[in-house]
C-alpha cells in the first residue's frame, strides 16, 4: 500500500451514470490486476474504494458508477484537481492458475478490472475471451476497448436489446480453462454454480480503511472469516460461501 497525490488528467461519461478518470501519479504499488485505489474525495469524510481499469508507470485509469454523494462528487471533479490515494490495496487475480484459454467475465462495474487482466494475461501470451453483462444497450461501455485488444468478446443483455440476450452464463457454452469474473452478487453466485472449470471470484463489501484495520468487510469463508479488503477482493472459488 502506498498513499500519495494523484492528478486528475480527465473525467469523461461512458454513459448516462458511468464515468472514465484517468489520473497521473505514482503507480508503483499496483502491482496486479484486480486491485483497487482508495480516494479522499473532497468534503467527505470516509474514503471511496475503486476498482482499477488500467494502469501505467505514470497514468491509472478508474471507472466509477454513480451511486452515491462520494461518486456524484467525483463526477465533477475537473482536470487539474489532484486527489490524495491509498493505492496497491488488495490481493489481486492470480495469473499462475489461468490455463491457455481464460474466460473473463464482467458485469457492469466489474468490467473495468476484467480490462487490466485481460491486458495482462495477454501479456503472458495466454488466449482470452471476455464476456460483457449489462442490464440494457444503454449501459453497454468499454465494448470496443476490449475489442481493441484482440480478443474474442460476447455482449449480453438482460433485455436482449443488443447482443446475446440474458445474463453472462448463457454465453458460457465456450471452451475454457479458467475463469476470473467481477460483478454484483447474484452474477458471482450464478457464474460459480455454472462454471465448469476452477476460477478466482472479486467481491464487493462495503469498506471503512480499505487496508484490513478496521474489520468492516469482514465475510465467511470455507476457510474462515476473511477481510474483503486485505484477503480480497479475490477468492477462489471453493473458497467462496455465496
């Protein structure tokens, strides 16, 4: 973990709720894909855990949904302001274990750490495909920066307004060795009991220090109590009680 000044190079909307901030500062910390940043937003007291989209010796990427006074601030923050981070935060995905032919699926907000993985295991001249979930095109992002890279990439839709319709495992019929998934919790639960290899799952809790101090995203595990924010955000998938 590493606290330092970042500054903010832009703020762009992806869509309606969803927004890219890249930033300049030092990103020695990060270290995998899969880990997670720590902001002090202006005027608030606790800080904001975001996933990492994309990294650099010099630049980080973040994409963040507007739920909250926290992101709703962050939208608006303009070019030039700089933001105080804990960065390095989290064990990260385990790229030892994927296999020739990873499967990467992302729902929603847990579609930004699959691109730094996806680049990564790339990277280690692995062959991955990407599946993408959202609940309408609308919401659809990042669909042509994967794309970009390479890889084989499937859209899904809850309401079949663009690509596959339904949720990310009715595009699991594929061939796979691995699979790493992010996403909101009925999405890891389905992934998990549908998968048909081994695979490494990110969670989602609700942090207070984001660096396994204070407790608060404490869940249980196969292997006993875990923090989300020091033993995860990444399990593995025997380890998981979802």
């Amino acid at each position: 973990m590493k606290q330092g000044i970042f500054t903010i190079v832009e703020v762009v909307s992806l869509t309606s709720n969803v927004f890219k901030m890249v930033l300049q500062g030092d990103t020695s910390a990060i270290t995998a894909p899969g880990q997670f940043v720590e902001i002090r937003i202006p005027g608030l007291f606790l800080r904001r855990p975001i996933s990492v989209c994309d990294v650099s010796p010099k630049d980080l990427t973040l994409i963040f949904k507007v739920v909250g006074e926290g992101t709703k601030v962050m939208a608006c923050l303009r070019p030039g302001t700089e933001l105080d981070l804990l960065t390095g935060l989290g064990n990260g995905y385990d790229l030892s274990l994927s296999g020739e032919s990873p499967l990467l699926l992302g729902g929603g907000v847990g579609v930004p750490p699959m691109y730094a993985l996806c680049k990564a295991l790339l990277a280690q001249g692995k062959k991955p495909s990407v599946i993408l979930g959202f609940n309408t095109r609308d919401e659809i992002f990042y669909e042509e920066d994967f794309r970009s890279l390479g890889v084989p990439v499937t859209v899904t839709t809850v309401d079949g307004s663009y690509g596959t319709k339904g949720f990310v495992t009715d595009a699991m019929d594929l061939p796979y060795t691995y699979f790493y998934t992010c996403g909101p919790l009925p999405m890891l639960r389905a992934i998990k009991n549908a998968a048909a290899t081994s695979g490494q799952l990110s969670l989602e809790e609700r942090m207070g220090c984001g660096f396994g101090a204070c407790m608060g995203c404490s869940i249980q595990t196969a292997n006993g109590p875990r923090r989300v924010c020091k033993d995860g955000p990444v399990f593995h998938k025997e380890e998981v009680l979802l």
